[in-house]
C-alpha cells in the first residue's frame, strides 16, 4: 500500500511540475518578446531624432512620437505580464489586480491605435464599457498581501 502511494504522490508531482515548466518557457518568451519591443521603440526614438523630413505637412517628430508611445506601452504591458509569471513562482497564485493593469495598457494602447473620427460608435461603447470594467476591477480587487 506505501508503494502505491508513493507512486501515486510521484505522479502528482510530475504534474504539478509541468505547470512551472510551461510558466518557465512564457518567462523565457516575455523576456524576448520585451528585448525586442525596447529595440523598436529605441529604433522609433532614434528615427524621430535624425528624420527631419515631413510626412503629410508635418514634422515626423510629431508623427512618430504616437507610435513611440505604442511601442512603450507595449513593453509596459509585455513587463506586467512578466511580473505577474514571477509572482507565481513565489506565491503559486497568480495575481488578478496585476492582469487587469495590463488590461488598462492594453486598452490605452488600442484606442491609440484606432482613429476616433472613422470608428463607429458601437467600438466606441464597448471600448469605453471595457474599460470601466478594468478599472471597477482595479478597484474592487484588493492587492494580495
């Protein structure tokens, strides 16, 4: 009977390993994945420095700039994900109030990307409905201690 249950505690070993190997490789990916968005933003930065050429009557300065500020939100979002993998490996939980502020970035994020002048207003009441709920979530969620 001990032999059985040894083995039986071996196997649920092994598959609660598996879940911190998977976490593991998501970290390996983030990390990649925020190198190479910090690369994009720095190249955008540096392109928005030495490109003194107008792009439909303005300076690319000005229209560069938005797409700086996607590329950090980006990283924003990429590195809040990432902490949210590491507080599993301490705690073995994973953090609610943290997934909803990648959220928040991410909505910020697209409404930067769309153009409010052509969206209809259904994409418009649901971005707006998404983001309240992100932010009651924010709210109601307490941190955990």
């Amino acid at each position: 009977m001990a032999n059985k249950r040894s083995a039986m505690e071996m196997i649920i070993a092994f598959f609660s390993f598996i879940p911190m190997i998977m976490y593991m490789i998501v970290a390996v990916l983030l990390t990649i994945i925020a190198a190479f968005s910090l690369y994009d933003a720095m190249l955008l930065i540096a392109k928005m420095i030495v490109t003194p050429e107008y792009a439909n009557g303005m300076p690319y300065f000005s229209t560069g700039l938005l797409g700086v500020i996607q590329s950090l939100l980006l990283t924003i979002t990429i590195i809040v994900l990432f902490e949210t993998v590491t507080v599993y490996f301490r705690t073995k939980h994973v953090e609610v109030r943290a997934l909803l502020i990648a959220g928040i970035t991410g909505l910020v994020r697209h409404i930067l990307l769309f153009n409010v002048s052509t969206a209809d207003a259904m994409q418009m009441f649901a971005t707006v409905a998404l983001l309240a709920v992100l932010i009651a979530g924010v709210v109601l969620v307490k941190p955990e201690p």
